[in-house]
C-alpha cells in the first residue's frame, strides 16, 4: 500500500530543466501565460500523445461543405 503512494508521488514530482530556445518565440509564448514552462509542458504532452490535447473544445469545420452530386438531394 505504502508503494502506490510513492508511485503516484513520483508521476507528479516536477523536475527543473534548462532549455536553449529561440528569445521570438519565448517572446510569443509570454504573451499567452506568464509561466512559460506550463504551456512548454502541454505542448510536449501533446507531442508525445501524437494528437490533439482531449480538452480541446474547439472543432475545425470546413468554411463550405461540399455539395453532394446531382441524383441524392439537391435536384
């Protein structure tokens, strides 16, 4: 029992990290938070699962649909 409590401290333990990155872009990310290193985080998660973040609330919808060809239902 006492183990699972250590695991699960582990997976959240944070670790610092010394980055080169370019100052543009720092500059960039700066302007969404004023902790950098959160956004970096998400972003690397991201990276890592192949995919879009699942908080994503946001849909890509095409600007026009395409038009089924004559015969279904627009006769």
């Amino acid at each position: 029992m006492n183990e699972s409590k250590v695991n699960q401290q582990k997976s959240t333990e944070k670790v610092e990290l010394s980055i080169h990155i370019d100052s543009r872009l720092l500059d960039q990310v700066q302007h969404l938070t004023n902790d950098p290193s959160k956004v970096i985080e998400s972003a690397l998660r991201q990276w890592l699962r192949g995919g879009l973040p699942e908080d994503e609330l946001a849909l890509t919808l095409q600007r026009n649909p395409p038009i089924p060809p004559r015969g279904e239902w627009n006769d």
